[in-house]
C-alpha cells in the first residue's frame, strides 16, 4: 500500500468501520426519500442529544455547501460577511459564497487564522449607506485553517460583540471536533453556549464518507433553508445514507475518540520535528495539524515521497483517525533522509 | 418491513449490494482526494468503454446538480435553455437552473413529456435582438418524466435541429439506463451517437447510493467544469467512494441487468392494473414507471397503504431493481380492497 | 425631418416641453447627489398627492430595472413570479429578472395580454414542497404588452386571489397613465385602491427623457430598497434631474393630457384603418397601441418607410404624446399605397 | 444658493451649459430608440477620434453599471479580480460587482489608491486549482479614489504584467480626464496605448447629467456585450440623450478644459490651506480632490457649513467644473473660521 497520501489530508483515509457498519446496516429495505426516513429523525435526535433543544439541523453533501448554504440564509445579497483572508470560505471555494450567496466577503488577514475584535471592527461600519455592503456575519473556522483553536472566552467575545451590533455568528466546523477534543469540552460549549448562530458540522474529516450538517441554534434562521438546500443542488434523495453516518459518528463518542487520536497522533508528529533546525513549527498544534516552515530545497523532494499541501507558504502535514505512530515515524524518517542528502548535495 | 415505500420512488431503495461491496473493497488506505485518485481513473475508464474516447466525464454528488451544472458549462446568463413544461428541470428543481445559471427557461407544454422540433421551433428565434435571452441548448429528459422513451431517431432529429441553428443538445438521464434497456440499445447509441452534446448520467435510482455523472462528448464544452463544479459546492473530497460505484455500476452489464428488471417489473405491474376500470393508465410504460388517472376518492386511501406522488394529476408508480414480483401482487390486491371498499361506501 | 421612426415605439418622441424645461430649470447651483436632494423630497410629494400617504417612491434609471429591482425587493430566490407569456418581463428584458433576482418565471398564455385567475390558479400551489419554486408574486402589465387594458374590477379580483394565498400584486405600469386616462380613473383608483402593492411607474413612453418609479403601497415591502437599487447599478448620481421630471410630469395633469392625446390619435389611427380588407385589428385599442395583422408580403414594404415592430405575429403601432393628426393621415395614405402596389404586382 | 454642497462631491454641480443645449437640440422629431440612432453613431465616432479605430463603445446608464457590465463582459463567475481595496467597485457599489458577476474581488491594500505589480503578484497564482477562484483581470482607477494618479509606465508596467499571465486590465475611469488633464497627455496615451483592454469612461463628474461609456480595446471582449447590458437594465431607450451629450462632451475639448479647471482650483485649494497646522494634506494633489487629516473635533462643526464626506479616515473636498474661486476663498474662511472657534473652546 502505498504511503504518499497519509500526511496531505486527513480527507485521504477512508472511512471509519463504525461509520461503514451503519451504512451497510442502513440498507436495508424502502425507506422514503429527500430527508422524511425515520433514520434522519433519529440522526436529528442525536445531534439534540449534543447540542440541546430547539435547534434546527439539515444534512447536505459537503463542507463546501455547508458553509456557502448556512450562510445564504441567512444574508440578503446586498450584506457582506467577515472572515479571515486564508479562510476555506474565501480561498478555497472557488468564489462559490459570492456567487451562490451574491454578496461580499470581507477578508481580514491573520497569523494563525484568527479573527479577533480589532480586527472586525473597522469593517462593521456603514450600516444604512446605501453605497456599502451591509454587514451582516461574521464567519470563523474551528479550528483554523492553521489548525489553532478559539478559546470558549474567544469565541464568546466575539458572538457578544456581533449580536450587540445585530451581526450573526458562524462557524466553519469542518474540524469542530479536533478542537472539542484539544479543549476538552463538549460540542455545545464550544458552540451554542458561546454564541455561535449557524455552525457547519462536518464530519468528512474524522471518519465519515460524506455529509455535512448545517445546525442553525436559532430556528427562525432556518424558515426557508428547506428550499435553499434543494435550490443548491444539496438535497439527497437517499438521505439515510447520510443521516446513519451522523447517528453513528454521534453515538458511543466515536466523534470525540476519533478526533482526540488524530489530536494524538499530530502532537507526536510535532514533538518528533520540534529539534530538527531546518525546520520552524509556524502555528500552534492545538488539532490535527502541523504546520512547518521549510526551505524551498526540500520541499519538492518530499512532496515526492509523501504529497502534502503548502498553505500561505508554510507545509502542511495533517493527521487523522488512522494515521499510525509506525505512519509518522517513517514520515520523519523520510524527512531526516531528504534533509541530509539535499546538505550533502549542497 | 414495512411496505408503504415500495412504489413512490425508485430513489426508496437502497444500495444493490454489488454497489455496496464495491465502496466496501475501496475502504483502503488513503488515496489523494477531489478526484486524482486511481479509482476515479479507472472510472472514467469504464465510461470510455461505453462512450468512447475524446469525452469528458465529471462526478458530482445528485441528479440535480449534473443538471444544473451541466448547463452552466455550456450557457452564458443571456441565453435561454428550452426544456420540456414538466421537465425535472423545470418543475423539481426550486428554480435551481435559474438561479445557478442565471438564465432563462423556455417551458414547452407536452402530453408524454417529449419535445418535437415543432414545438422547439417558435423559440428558436430573437438571434441577434438585444432584449431577448439567446437560445443556446435543447434539454431533454430520457425517459421522460412521464416515463416514455426517445428513440434514436427522434433525438437525432431534434439534435440535428440544434446543432444547425447553433444550439446544444443536453439530456437528462436520470434512468438513462431504463431507457437503453428498453430501446435495448448501447448507452452510446442513444446519446453520443444521436447528436446529444452533455448527458447528466444517474445512477441513484438504478441501485447506486449518491453520485452522478456529468458526460462531455465535445471536450471543449467542459473546458472550464473543474472550477463550476467546486464554485457549485459539488467537488467530493473522498471521491473514490462514488468512483468506486460508477467502475461497480458499469460493469458486467449491472447497469443494464438492473434496468432490465425494473423495466419488467413496471411491465408486470401495468399487465396487473390495465384491466381495472377505474383506472387510466395515461402513459406508454416504457421504463419503471406507470402513470394512471384514478378517481381522487381512492387516492388518499391508497397514499395511506402505499404512499406515492401525483405529478400533473396522475398517480405515479416506480419499479426499482429491487422490486418483487411479491410486492406488486401485494400492491395490486390492496388497489383492489380499496377500490372494492369505497364502492360499498358510495 | 424623417417620418419612418413615428409609429415604432412611443420612445421613439422626444422629450415633452414642459419636462425639458424642468430639467433646465433644476439646472441650478449645487445639490447633495444619490437623491438626498430638495427636488427628489418635491418629487416624492407629487407621488404622494396622487397615491396618497404611507408610500415609499424610489426612482431608477429606466421599466426594466423599475420591474426586476421592484420583485427582487419582495422575493427570495426559491420564489415564483407568474406573468404573462408576452409580458416585458419575460420576453423583453434579456432573462434579466432571472439572472438578478434568481428566481423563476412562470408563463401563462394569453390571447390579449391579460391574467386571470383561472389561469393562474393550477400554478399557484406546491407550496411547502421543496422541490418547487414557491410562488410568491403575480404581475400584471397595464395596460398590457398588447394595448389592452385591465378593468379596477380585474385587477381587484387578481389582488384578493393573490392576498388571500399569501402572494403579492406587482405591476408593471410602464404607460399607467394610458390606461387611467382610458378608464378616466385616478392613479390611486386603479393601483392602490384595487390592491396593488408594488408599481413600476413609468414616463419615459409619455414625454420624459428618462426615469421610472418604483412605488411601494406598503412600506414593509421596501426597507431594503436602497441597497437593492444601488446594488443593482440604479442609484443616478444627479438624481434632482429624475426628480425635477417627475415633478412637471405630475403637476397640471401633464401625465394625463398626454396620455389622453396619445390613447385619442390610437384611436384616430385605428378608426382610419379599420375599413382596410386587408387589415386585421387584433386586439382592443384601449390605450396608445394598435396591433393588426397584415399579409406578411406588406409587412417589409411597410416598414422601410414607417419602421415598426412585429410583435407575436401582429404588427404594432404606437402613438404617442407628439403624434400628430397629420402624422396619421400620411401613414395611413402610404398603407393604402403600399397594399395597391402589392396588388398590381399580384 | 446654498453653499453647503459645493465640496461634497463632483456630483453636486449641475450640468455644464454645452452639454444642456446639445441635449436641448436633440430633441427634435422622431428617432429610432435602443442606440441605433445617428446621435448614437456620432458619438461612437467622437470616441474614436479620441482612441482610434476598432474600438467597441457602449453607453450604460451610470459608472457603477460601466464598471461592472465591462467587467461581467469579460469575466467567468470562477474568476477573481483584483483591485485596490478603496476601489468604487470594492467599497461602494454594494456588493454589485459580486452579485452581477458573481466572482470574487481580490482587495489590496493601499495607502494612496494605487496599485503595483509587487502588491498584485502573490495573487496571480493558483491557475488550474479547482479549488481557487481563476485571477482574470486587474482593475485601476484613474485618478484613483485618492485623487492620485498613475503615470502612463505604471499603467503600462501594470498592463504589460496582467497581459503576461493571462490576466486583462480594466480602468474605472469615472474622473479618466481629470488624469489626462493632470498628466498632459491624451486619453488613448493614458488607456489603449499604455495597455489598458476595457475602460469605464465617466463624464456625468465632469459636467454631464447622466450616462457613462464602455469603452473594449479588443471587439473579441465585447462580442456579447448588448445582451449584458440589456440584462444588466442599463440599455437606455431614448439613448440620444445620453450620445448627444457625449458628442459635446467630446467636441471642442470640452471634457479637457473642464477637467484642466476642476484640477486647477483643487490646486487652489490646495494652495489655501496647506499652511493651515491643524490640517495635514495625506493625498498628492493630482486630480480635483484634496485629502485631508483634521482633528476629529472640527469635522462636525465643518460638515454643518460644507457638507464633506470623511473617506477612510480623511476627510475628502472635491471641485468641478464650476467651482470658483470665491466658492474657495468663502470655504477657506469658513475652516479657519471653525478652526478659530474650537480652539476657544478648548
């Protein structure tokens, strides 16, 4: 088997056995289509479980959707939304926020992916002149797309200080339980009792195979999200499929277990290259990831052996729910040997 | 089991479990994501083999969004696409294609769901006028939404129409399958072969669990599809689980053996109902479905039993790969209880 | 000075006296830009003296951006809009409303231009269905693309078909004043009064150079206008010259006087050619238009001496403020000609 | 006369007397609507006397309609554009550019509104990743919002750069012959020949009532332009009012000597207070702006006399056409004046 993907993304594993069991479990028979099954009901009920009462919760494909769709229901065209400049929403989707959502991004830049007060500030202005966008989200990623995590007190000055000026509060949790599992908190905490409005719970990237949620903790956000999700080509017709992966990944901790062993396995990474001098750690490792400054020279002599992805400059090694300690021992192994060829070649 | 889902879609079944083991036996490993993995290549492998060479293929997650993106590829916002009143397109899709696409819909009104030329031609016209949406693409559905099937020389004819007045043929093939089963034709027969440009090829309604393909014959019509599909929040991370299914899917005539059965089971069905009285079968069984008027007194009494739709005021019946011969016996004699049981009432 | 550009459109006259002169007179000293100005506030007065109190008034540049901007206002984009087949709306706005507001047309056929409610009502449904675009407004042109010209009574019974199902009542009433100086009621009689809740009233077709209303009966309905029209490339920087139009056009009837004279030479026109065996009047000439069919052999003939528009297969001739009796004699005089040359040719 | 608009804006003068009496004679008889009418032709011929042949103008309705129909013109919704972020286009069109075109701006920040390869280069990258929106044009404003303006080498270096990566160059040139005024040069030396594709060229600042050109280097880009603008709402239907403007706007170097004089008594302002210590001049006097730091205390005080907008902390006073020199002298009074009182106070 080949070792190239392990470190890229923690999209290159598979699947978790737990999630495929549900799966394989899942079909069996008729079951209605586009959401009205009974195993969506009792996913809906899993997600009550964790994140309480009086929430709204639809399943669609991706990530991607769950962003750009959460978000679109809650704007008017003419609003902008705040988010960090290396956020998913604003580099990694193709333009798709403002095309789908028809409004603006206002992208702020950051070391570590993080938005703070300051930093928001001076773009939530203008409000009722009719030239600008008119503010009306601020979206954040938990963790960041360095891998950093908002403290529960970050989170919540932030949330405070949206509502205090009629801004809603969204969260990209693509990762949200890689940052649950480093705060050791439940997914509630760290969400709805902060003041997060609209969270994208993803999945995909702990164990699942596909689906998304986007979970609204005020349900007069979600009025019409029924028709927004069919309108952005993300109703599933044999939902099931996702809703038993959701049952499965909320049920016995699997979430938790799953992002607390890729947690694990990326702190060990990390202590295995603290020492070595070529390399500067850039960011925190408070996740799955590990983000690396390295000279140019070496980078594209490892990218052969082991592919990875070089964000705002800095390499990016994420681990995941079967990424294994003989996995990243080898990983170093291979980087000591690059290193000292390229110093031989030097 | 319960019953009651049996016969209102064939999207209500679940996974062939040929399907099934072929996501299983992909659950291996890390493979890079967003479709550069080797499951992904030997899927459009399999799709050469119908198709032939110099085609495009592209995976997206629903029928919806083959559709939708599909024709974005080949529109600009000033032209008009001319598709059938009853089209999924038009009608089952939350004015998705406007939005999307930003064009406009010219819908045709028809009795079997099909277009003719006679009645595509009175909007062919405007070229050249600046306050009328261009015409740019003819859109088909096979079988139709009523469950009728083009032939050969009926797209032809329409493709030939298009072609020579600058305009591009798309078909909707949902359960383009049932209809190569029916015309008992090679897939490329009835598409590439006949003049059709872009196919939306389904799968999810002929035993898949998600996914569906967007197929270019003409490569320079997709030239820029990579960027729509992820700005249309349709990039799959873990790609080779659709992948997978398409290569599964494709081979050993599954699609074909899959179809073939539904196609009889709707014939069974029609043979079982066709002598009943009270009801009007409306339209040619051509594929999986039966469409039939029935009195409006027995409808919610049926719904009850065995729920279905009522599309354009005929009730719609589908067969699926897994429907039993048990199962529309069981069908039919419950039409015949309430048929018999409202009769006393009267 | 050419005569071929008199019956083509009623844009095709100039600029009414009394507006030019208004707008010379607003062509003094400084004023605050984007409509904060004095003459805007005098402008506002004049609409609110014809429509009466709690209105909101927001001019643009021209009918298509007073139709689309108006809709997008009081729409979102999983909505339906039904108009007519042949309204400017859909036919002659390049799937502008579409592309902006997102959302879907839905077109009813009709002989004369006008709805009602038996036509409309098989597409006033689905609601609740995800699938389906939500139906949310009617429009109605008046008087219509075809010169015909809905009765308080119609328009009324539209309204309340349209309330009572939770849609709103929009129309495009891009030459209004025709069909008040036909029906000799006030502006309010036949807008407000009989339900109305969103006007495009125009000028332009009536003796101003530029400029058209969009006029809210409930204020609700437009508290996000500004940044609807300024998004929409429709906030005119020297606004007081669109104002300072409305200001002439509303003041000393002018709006009426002109429509009057124009609907009265329409009339004249159509008493001169209604004789003519050759000539078939089609529609009703109740404003400033007369459609007729004429063998197509004349058609081209005609026009390369008075230019005019085939409009769904009927010649359209408009009359306007400046038309004269004169003007119509000599049209009139070449029809005759060109119609006893075609026939000596015969 | 009240004074207090004189400063606010180059849109609070009036029209200039040229322009009012061409629009005066063109107001006689009957002319084709929608741009095809002689005015229309003389026009066009007017801007190729100034920028040659095989050039494609047409006439929209406003600046914020010219600069986001040229850039739609030339754009895909994956695109991004790349701009200053106090560009018009990012900061006060209302999300327009990405509604209508539904890409993404690229925002770059910049002390004195301009632009450099330097600033541009890190996002001219990412060609061929689906994930990233695809760079496409590089949009300037000259003079930019600053008032500051760019030489004809930083255009051409600017132009030389998009032209090299595949990108094209757009100038929103609202104030374009304020620069060419400024730089002495004339307006193709400052936009075609220096590598300029698709130019917003403005007039309504400079001492007309309304309408703006887009102006294509390239008749490739504008191939389906007509329909944009019609779908855009921006095609005027009595366009001889906006192309007899242009006629005299262009004869006679009327656009020059405005602009020379508009430029010279920002000179003089200039002048007046630059020896003023509570005021800090932040901007180069270029064009007919001057950019101010003053004390917060006197802002309010001052907009109470002469209404002023305060653009990204400064505050910004603009002349036009008919600013004079006792409009200055009275100003200049007025602050110290204010000035004076405060410091009383304090």
């Amino acid at each position: 088997m080949s070792t190239i993907d392990i470190f890229g993304s923690d999209n290159h594993s598979g699947v978790d056995p737990e999630i495929l069991k549900a799966i394989i479990e899942a079909n069996k028979g008729y079951t209605i289509a586009y959401g009205y099954d009974e195993y969506t009901e009792k996913a809906f009920d899993k997600f009550r479980e964790h994140f309480g009462k009086d929430i709204d919760v639809y399943f669609v494909y991706n990530g991607t959707a769950a962003n750009i769709l959460g978000l679109k229901a809650v704007t008017d065209s003419f609003n902008s939304i705040i988010c960090s400049e290396v956020s998913h929403l604003n580099v990694h989707e193709c333009a798709g926020p403002e095309n789908f959502i028809g409004c603006k991004l206002i992208t702020i830049p950051t070391k570590d992916g993080k938005l703070t007060i300051e930093k928001i500030k001076p773009y939530v202005s203008g409000f009722g002149d009719q030239h600008i966008a008119q503010p009306k989200v601020i979206s954040i990623t938990q963790p960041t797309e360095f891998g950093t995590v908002y403290t529960p007190q970050e989170i919540k000055k932030i949330a405070d200080f949206a509502h205090k000026n009629g801004l809603l509060l969204h969260m990209d949790g693509a990762r949200i339980c890689n940052a649950a599992a480093y705060l050791k908190l439940g997914l509630r905490e760290i969400t709805r009792d902060v003041g997060v409005d609209i969270l994208s719970f993803g999945g995909t990237k702990n164990g699942m195979m596909f689906g998304e949620a986007v979970v609204f903790f005020n349900k007069k956000l979600s009025k019409n999200f029924i028709y927004i999700r069919k309108q952005g080509m993300q109703l599933a017709s044999k939902m099931r499929f996702i809703s038993a992966q959701f049952i499965a990944y909320l049920s016995d901790n699997l979430w938790l277990k799953n992002a607390e062993y890729a947690n694990s396995m990326a702190r060990y990474l990390y202590e295995k290259i603290r020492g070595i001098p070529e390399m500067e750690i850039t960011q925190r490792v408070e996740s799955n990831a590990v983000f690396v400054n390295i000279p140019k020279k070496y980078i594209f002599k490892l990218q052969r052996k082991y592919f990875f992805y070089v964000f705002n400059g800095q390499a990016r090694w994420m681990c995941s729910f079967n990424t294994t300690r003989e996995d990243i021992d080898r990983f170093v192994e291979t980087i000591r040997e690059v290193l000292d060829k390229e110093k031989l070649v030097e």
